[in-house]
C-alpha cells in the first residue's frame, strides 16, 4: 500500500466516535439546504464537533458514548 502524503485528505467513515479524534484532527459535518442539496454544516477540530451537543442533535447524530473524545491523545505530529 502506497504511504498518504500528510498534506492528502482521506475520507473516513467510523462507528466508534469517542476516538475519531485520534486518527481525525479536523472532521466535516454535512447537511442539507432547504433545497435538498448537501452542504458543510461544520468544519473544524474533531474534538470540538464531537461535543458540540447543538450540532450534534441539529443533524441528527449521536453523541459519542464512552470515553470522552477529548481524553483521546492526539495524533502524533
């Protein structure tokens, strides 16, 4: 397997949120216009998303059960 540039995005699908951030620094949430078309709903550090309650529940996504996404180390840099 070819090594990812550090530079490449890398698109991930997850089940176990509360270590999204780990492996994730910066995810993106998407939604929907009121003409049905996606768009980015939010874009930001992984830790940050994961606890905003607000954004969470607006987009009809679980809150992360288990260990808080902010106790996960981050990636090494």
């Amino acid at each position: 397997m070819p090594a990812v540039r550090e530079d490449a995005t890398v698109p991930m699908a997850t089940h176990g949120l509360p270590h999204a951030p780990g492996p994730c620094p910066r995810s993106v949430v998407l939604g929907e216009s009121v003409l049905g078309e996606g768009v980015v709903a939010a874009d930001g550090p992984t830790r940050d998303l994961l606890c905003d309650e607000a954004l969470m529940r607006a987009h009809r996504l679980e809150p992360p059960s288990g260990p808080d996404p902010r106790s996960v180390p981050p990636p090494h840099a």
